[in-house]
C-alpha cells in the first residue's frame, strides 16, 4: 500500500485555509440542485466549498489542525444546508466520519492528515466481505454498497470481517485510486448523494489502516468521547429536519401568492389550511427541541467528565429516529396542503418528499431502534448492536 510513510504525531505543514462563508455555499447548492440530481453526485467543486466553509475539518481532531466542534454545532450545519438540498447535506454529513478514522492509530492519522485538515471520507461498508489474513495485514477483495460521496472523497473505507476483535467487523481504508467506482446509483430519492458501489480487487491493506467501527478512539478530546455509531445516526436524521423546514417554507410561499386553479379562496384565508401549518409547525419544532436538548445534555456531561452512559446512548439514538419520522411526516403534511400544484415534477415539494423518505429507510434510523429505547428504558437487554 503506497500511502505509507514515516509516522508522526502531529501535522508539521498545512496548507493555507481560505474560508469561505456557509451562507454562499448554501445559496450556490441551492441554485444546482438540479444538477446533482441529473449527475448522480455532488460534484468536487461543490465538495471543495463545503471543505472551505469547515465542514471537512469540523470533525478533525485539534491535534491535527481541525476544529473538533461540538456536535449541536455540526447538526446545525448540516440542517442548514438540507434546507437547500437533502442530498447535499447527506454528503456534507460525512464531514463527521473522521470521527470514526480517530480509532486508527495516531500515526496513521497523522498520514491523513498531512495535507491538512479537512479530509473527506466516505465508505461502503455493508454488506461486509471477507478478507484474507496475511502477514501485517489483510488482502481485500469484494463489492460494498451505498458508498454515498465517493466520487468526491479523499478516503474510501469498506468493511471486512476478518480480524475481528469481539466479533465486531473491521473497516479498511484505501486511497480512491486503489478502489473502482461502480457507477449504478438509481433511486427515487436522495438521487445526488452519489451512493455508488465499491468494487476492490486484490488490495492489500495494512493492520494499522483498518479499525474497528465505533471502536475506542486513539484522540484524547472532549469529541471522540461522544459515542460515534450514535453521532453516526444524528447527522444523518438531521437532514429531515432541513427537509421538513423548506417543505413548510415552500407551502408558506404558496399561500397567497397566486390564484388557485378553480378560483377558491387562497390558501392562507382557509382555516382548514392556517390549522394543519400551525400543527405542522408545532410537531416540527417539538421534535427538534428534543434532538438538540439531548444533544447538548450528552456533551455537556462529557464536558465535565463523565462517562457515557448505555441511557445517553439510548436517548441518542431515540432522538435520531425521531426526528427522521417526525420530519418526513411534517414534509407529507406540506405536501397534502400543497394541493394539485404539488404533483407536478418540478415542483420543489415533489423533491422533498422523495428525499425524506430516503432518510426514514437507513438501518441506523430502523424502527427497530424504538424497541432498543424501550427495552433500556424498562432495564431489559436491548436488540443486538443498538448500544
């Protein structure tokens, strides 16, 4: 494997950061939405901003140049740039996955980072592939699936299940130009995420480039304290919320602006319609105050020393699943007031929908993650991985 080179512990030469504003990144996701659609990925381009406004180095660890933010901060951000487009921000989502990369020994991480900060990591990890045991390391060979942001990653990791520590799958991390790209993303939704398959042949991967997913991490700060495969669900649930908001936003635009088809009063003088927004909104809000005050709380204990506890987690995990329900519902809700205009395919509600729905199906917003909170909350063991 070519990438390897004489370790270190820290970065000794970065390159010099140009920031660039979120607002003008989002106002240009905004106007190409289209596009990403009808390429089938976020373009390198639109990645590059995004690395730009700190979203690639939000997840970084200090010691190497990033910002380490806490990760009320980094849903923000993320929500924010949902609003614009859903899959934008499932892509942007990953600046989080570094996250994971804190569990690879820190000479291995001073490799990555060496070039600076703000490294984007995608990976195709299910359904995982055997891998053959060799002298230092593993011999890769295989097909992953929904490997979203790979065509504008820097790392590409896929999940092997050789070498397991207590049973837990492995994930090996390769340069792009040792893995192909197997270009056959066609859904209904979430169509610019660019979740392409994986193909690697005959890849040797060294020990110390694997890691053990949410495995205990190498990074001694507040962040890589707060629990991974739960901040992994988060990010991802919280493009519901960015969803929900411009459904609502896109019905409000609607409501006295034009004329309806059949001459009734405009939306905003029936009350049927004033009473569904205003409960919309209310459910929206509710779900949202609950994500981000568990959010805070959790880190807020870590702040002070504590250990995460199974209850936090679960919470996390919860809250998560909530708000990728409770988000998608309020989008269905905008598009039944939307009326005829909505069917159509370029109306911005028909997007939405299609996008939310995308959200609710990843396993780690499954509705089996109720059943997990509700055995913890009862002190039964809960369902297998949930914790």
């Amino acid at each position: 494997m070519s990438i390897i080179t004489q370790p270190t512990d820290s970065v000794s030469e970065i390159a010099t950061f140009n920031p660039l504003s979120l607002n003008e990144v989002i106002a240009e996701i905004a106007s190409r939405r289209e596009e990403f659609e009808r390429v089938s990925h976020i373009p390198r381009d639109v990645i590059a901003k995004l690395k730009r406004a700190g979203v690639y180095r939000a997840a970084t660890p200090r010691r190497f140049g990033g910002d380490a933010r806490p990760p009320v901060e980094f849903l923000h951000m993320i929500e924010r740039i949902a609003v614009a487009d859903g899959s934008a921000a499932w892509v942007a989502s990953f600046g989080s996955a570094t996250i994971y990369l804190a569990a690879l020994p820190l000479a291995t991480q001073a490799q990555i980072y060496a070039e600076g900060p703000d490294q984007v990591f995608a990976g195709g990890l299910f359904p995982l592939q055997p891998a053959q045991p060799v002298d230092g390391g593993f011999m890769v060979n295989g097909t992953w699936k929904f490997a979203s942001g790979c065509k504008g990653a820097d790392w590409l990791g896929v999940g092997i299940g050789a070498g397991n520590e207590g049973g837990k799958p492995r994930t090996a991390v390769f340069r792009p130009q040792q893995v192909e790209i197997v270009e056959n993303w066609d859904v209904v939704g979430m169509q610019g995420t660019g979740s392409h398959d994986l193909l690697v042949t005959n890849q040797f991967a060294p020990d110390e480039w694997t890691f053990v997913r949410g495995g205990e991490s190498q990074v001694d700060e507040p962040l890589y304290r707060y629990p991974s495969i739960a901040y992994a669900a988060q990010v991802l649930a919280v493009v519901n919320l960015g969803l929900a908001r411009a459904a609502l936003n896109a019905v409000n635009q609607m409501s006295g602006g034009r004329k309806t088809t059949t001459g009734a009063p405009k939306l905003a003088d029936r009350a049927y319609f004033r009473i569904e927004l205003s409960k919309a909104e209310a459910q929206l809000r509710s779900a949202r105050a609950f994500f981000y005050e568990t959010t805070d709380d959790v880190w807020q204990s870590i702040l002070t020393g504590n250990p995460v506890t199974s209850e936090q987690v679960s919470l996390l995990r919860l809250a998560a699943t909530q708000i990728a329900r409770e988000g998608t519902d309020v989008v269905h809700r905008a598009y039944r007031l939307g009326g005829t205009a909505a069917i159509y395919k370029s109306h911005p509600l028909q997007r939405f929908l299609r996008d939310s729905m995308v959200v609710t199906q990843h396993a780690f917003l499954a509705e089996g993650n109720y059943d997990g909170a509700g055995a913890v909350f009862v002190g039964v063991p809960p369902i297998p991985g949930y914790l």
